[in-house]
C-alpha cells in the first residue's frame, strides 16, 4: 500500500507548517489566550483565505473537498503548534454535523458563513449528568404551536462563549437514555432566554455552560429530522476523534522532540543526562509511544474514509492518547525535572492539552468499554 500523500496533501502540510513557524510562536499563543475572545480574529480569517476553513466540507457546499487524511494532516500540524483558534469545535464537530443534517436554506447559509470565516459555531452535547454517554439527554425540545420550547443545559461546550450558534442536541420524544427521539436544534448565541457562561479549560482553550429556560424558536431552527439525531451525532464523533488523534499524534510527537533537545543540553555531573542509558531507555519509550499514535491516527483516516461503521480502529486511537499519551506526557515533564511543571517551560502546555484530549468525548477507560463491545 502506497501511504506517501499527494502532491496536494503535500502542499497542505508545507503550507500549515510554515504558517504556524511564522506565526505561531509561543508568546503570541499566550498573548492570543490572554485576549477576551480567546483567539485571534486576524489568524481566524488567514485560515480561511488559506482554504483550512473549507477544507472537510464537500464541493457542493462551497468546501474543498478534502478527506480525513487531508484534515489528519492540518489537524497533526495543529497539534505541534498548540494552535488555540477553536477549529474543532466549529469545523470539525459542528461543520460535520451541519453537513450530516438535511439540506436547508438555514443549514446552507451557516456552512456558507462558517467557511467564509464570518461565522463560528459550537455543539452542545454533554449534560451535568449524562457523562460520556451521548444519548443520555434530558433537555426537552417540547412542540409548540408555531415552533418549539426548549428548557435544559449544556455543559462544556467546547467554543460555546466564542460562537455565533449554538447547535445542541434535546429529547422531543421517549426517555432519557433511548437514542431515538433525541433531534438536533439550532440556536442563535443572542436569543433571549439563553444563558452563555463562558470560561477558560485547563488547556488554553474556552468552553460554555448553555443554560436554555423556556427557549422558543421557529421550526426552521430544528437540523435534523425530528427524533433522528443520534446517527447525525455518533458519525460526528467519529469525525472528530480521527482530528482529535491527529492533533495528539502532533503534540506527542513535539513532546519527544522538546525532551530529546532538553537531555541532550542539560547537564548532570559534568555530562549531558542524554548520555545516560537509563535516559536513553527512555527516550526510546517515549518514541515508541509517539509513532504508535502516529500510525493509528493514520490508520484511522485511511479506514475511517473508506466506512464510518469500522469504529474499532478509531476507538484504539482515542484509547492510545489517554495511555500512550500519558505515559509520554509524564515521561516528559519528569525529564525535564521541576522546570518541566513551571507555567513558563512550554512542555507542560502540551501536556495540559494531551490532558484535555483525553477526556474529550470520553476517556481512554470510556472507549475500552465501547471497544470490548464490538463484535469481531
């Protein structure tokens, strides 16, 4: 099997990598997060003229026609460059879905916007309650008249505070854990009766708690087809797992490089502790792990693109990053001695993001289960 890219995947990855060595450095991402929005307007639209908006979604959208590969690459560039503009939770998740959804003149005129780079959106799928399960949902979607009343909440929601709309998904039939009767609604950030908590996660990025009391909106509003959501949502996480691989693939694969230049400098009677064997045994340990992300992110795409029904594949990716990836992590920051915890030494924000990724759309001990369920 032929895996060297295209001659266009090729230009993707030059393209994404120099931008981000010219403008991506460390002290501009901390100043970047220390703003209020949370990201850079001015990086926001270089993404789009640059084609990264358009990138996943399909021509007749007004997209590029990219693959998964094509996303694994811009994705694992992401990573080793901590970008913080939310790309996932706008494109990836929330592009992803809009797609999935029913053609429509509101559905269409978002996607238009979000790739022109006018408009952002988030997906609120989490309760306090629900934990990693997506079809434990307890927001209530209730018929009216001329729309719909919707009462619930959505907790962290990933860009939430930084988005235009909010796509959530609620219960318009049956009970709290059936995956039927759960459909997906649109939400604009400026309706009344919806509260918006914006706050910073540990990773630099933002997140929302969505708060909807007696929410009414028009019937143009509801995405997908009434009581059919949950399929338009379990594609999407698969989607946005193969992203979220690539991007830890990238930052475990930075992680190993900033140790690696670390023990060959740092020096401990006399002699860099890279020459030690018992470092070097390390430092092997950690590539190991490293390029074992690297391949099940690669695998991942290639057989996601082929059939969003092989989950087995994409779960082992999600499971290595929250195994793998923390055995990295702390080999790292333990490399790196008691610089390597300080807010000033950039190992440790890679870490924090590794952290997040873990968690996000459920854990490596989440995904096990899920795993174990399949049948061979």
């Amino acid at each position: 099997m032929d895996l060297s890219f295209s001659e266009d995947q090729e230009l993707i990855k030059s393209s994404v990598e120099k931008f981000i060595t010219d403008n991506y450095h460390s002290q501009k991402r901390r100043k970047i997060i220390a703003e209020a929005k949370g990201f850079n307007e001015s990086i926001w639209k270089s993404f789009s003229e640059l084609g990264w908006l358009g990138l996943p979604f399909p021509e007749e959208l007004g997209g590029h026609g990219g693959g998964l590969v094509d996303l694994m690459i811009l994705m694992k560039a992401f990573g080793r460059g901590l970008v913080i503009e939310p790309y996932v939770s706008t494109i990836v998740m929330s592009g992803k879905l809009l797609t999935l959804c029913p053609q429509g003149n509101l559905r269409d005129n978002i996607l238009a916007d979000i790739i022109k780079g006018e408009k952002k959106a988030s997906f609120g799928y989490a309760e306090p309650g629900s934990r990693f399960n997506s079809h434990d949902v307890e927001t209530i979607a209730k018929k009216t008249s001329n729309g719909w009343e919707i009462n619930g909440h959505k907790t962290v929601v990933f860009g939430g505070g930084q988005s235009d709309y909010i796509l959530i998904s609620a219960r318009t039939s049956g009970d709290r854990f059936d995956k039927n009767g759960i459909s997906i609604f649109c939400l604009n950030a400026n309706s009344p009766n919806l509260n918006i908590q914006d706050y910073p996660t540990i990773d630099g990025f933002r997140a929302a708690e969505i708060r909807m009391k007696n929410l009414k909106i028009d019937d143009e509003y509801l995405l997908s087809k009434k009581d059919n959501g949950y399929e338009i949502i379990e594609k999407t996480f698969l989607n946005t797992i193969v992203a979220s691989a690539a991007e830890a693939s990238g930052i475990m694969e930075k992680m190993y490089e900033m140790t690696l230049e670390y023990i060959s400098t740092r020096k401990q009677f006399g002699v860099a502790i890279g020459k030690f064997q018992a470092i070097q045994h390390r430092a092997v340990e950690m590539l190991i792990l490293s390029e074992e992300m690297s391949s099940l992110s690669a695998m991942s795409a290639l057989t996601n693109n082929k059939s969003l029904t092989n989950k087995k594949t994409i779960y082992s990716s999600k499971i290595h990053i929250g195994i793998g990836g923390k055995k990295l992590g702390q080999e790292a920051i333990q490399l790196h001695g008691g610089m390597g915890v300080t807010e000033e030494m950039e190992i440790g924000q890679y870490f924090k993001r590794l952290t997040l990724l873990d968690t996000f759309l459920g854990n490596s001990d989440f995904y096990l289960k899920q795993y174990a369920k399949i049948d061979f």
